[in-house]
C-alpha cells in the first residue's frame, strides 16, 4: 500500500470524525501533514492548497458587495521598464499601495 493510501486509510479510521469533520468546517487542520505525505505529494506532483481569505462563497460575497458600493483597490503603476526603481520603492517601505506592473515593451 503506497504512503497516500495507508495515510487516507488512517484518516479514515480515526475515532472522533465529528471532531474533525468540525473543525475543517470551521477552517482549521486537525493535524499536521505528515512527512511521508508531504513527499508522496511531490512524487506524484499533486499538492495541497488552502486560502486564509475564505471560502470561495466567501469570496464571491465579498466581491459582490465590493462591485455594488463600487470598492477598488488603490494601487501604484509603473512601468515594467523601470522595474529596478520599483524594487527600490519596496525596498524602501515608501509602497503605500499595492503595485502594479504596467508592460511598455
């Protein structure tokens, strides 16, 4: 039995489901993934993602609401061709918003 198998087989065998079944609800991991998970993952190139921005009905109230009350971002331009001069801003700390890479080739 390969690491993924035995590991979805333990997890499957766990005593308390409710309990786990309730915190992935609420957005938390019950444990930690395991080393022999983590390297079965990346040799078979799959992965695990998650987001701490919310669900994706989260997500798509959120983005409602902001297209209703017409929220945007506020957000600096450069031009890619001075691309140095950006990474000097941020590295800086003089960024006040989020910057955006305009292409000028």
């Amino acid at each position: 039995m390969s690491p993924l198998a035995q590991v979805g087989k333990e997890l499957v065998e766990l005593p308390n489901r409710a309990r786990i079944l309730e915190k992935r609800r609420e957005g938390r991991a019950y444990e930690p993934i395991r080393e022999t998970l983590a390297v079965s993952l990346i040799l078979q190139q799959r992965g695990v993602s998650g987001s701490a921005s919310g669900s994706s009905a989260a997500i798509s109230t959120m983005l409602d609401f902001a297209s209703r009350h017409n929220v945007t971002p506020q957000t600096e331009h450069f031009p890619m061709s001075n691309i140095n001069d950006v990474f000097a801003r941020l590295g800086s700390g003089k960024a006040r918003w989020r910057i955006v890479l305009d292409a000028d080739f």
